[in-house]
C-alpha cells in the first residue's frame, strides 16, 4: 500500500460534526457542558437526585403549588424521561 494512500485518523470535535440546522436548540457549547456534567454524575443518578428534590418540594407545597405546576410537571417529566434515557444508551455503551 502507498504511503499516500493511508490516510490519518480523522480527529474532529463536537464543534466540527455540528450542523445547526439539525440541532438549532442546542449548540456545541450545550453538549460540552452537558458533557461535562454526565462526566461528573451518572444520568441515573442525577435523575435520582432531581427526583427527590422534586417531591420534597411538592410535598413541602402541596397546599400552595405554582400557578403553572403543571408546565413545571412537564417539563421535570421531559428531563428525567431524558435522563433515564442517556443512563440506558450509557449502559448499552
């Protein structure tokens, strides 16, 4: 084989692989960030966390909850059904 011919391995950052007309709601920085957060705390674990504050916190309001708890509900479901997610594609690595 030529020398020519072998080419190098290809070293490309998340910001090089972007397309933000794929993604326009997340930016490289976001999944830097996020990254680095999931390289300090399983998903699993993170997910477990949130989960206990979460209802502590209803349990501390469950006679005055936010007008729009049920937004915040929603949005907290989207988050750990997220987190849950990233710890089984981790498990399956």
């Amino acid at each position: 084989m030529l020398k020519e011919n072998i080419q190098k391995p290809v070293s490309t950052s998340s910001v090089e692989l972007w397309n933000d007309q794929l993604y326009p709601h997340v930016t490289p920085e976001i999944i830097d960030r996020l990254n680095n957060l999931l390289d300090f705390t399983e998903p699993g674990e993170l997910r477990e966390y949130l989960l206990e504050i979460y209802h502590l916190y209803i349990i501390h309001e469950h006679d005055s909850l936010p007008y729009n708890f049920k937004e915040l509900a929603n949005s907290m479901q989207i988050l750990f059904d997220f987190l849950k997610f990233a710890q089984e594609e981790l498990n399956n690595k």
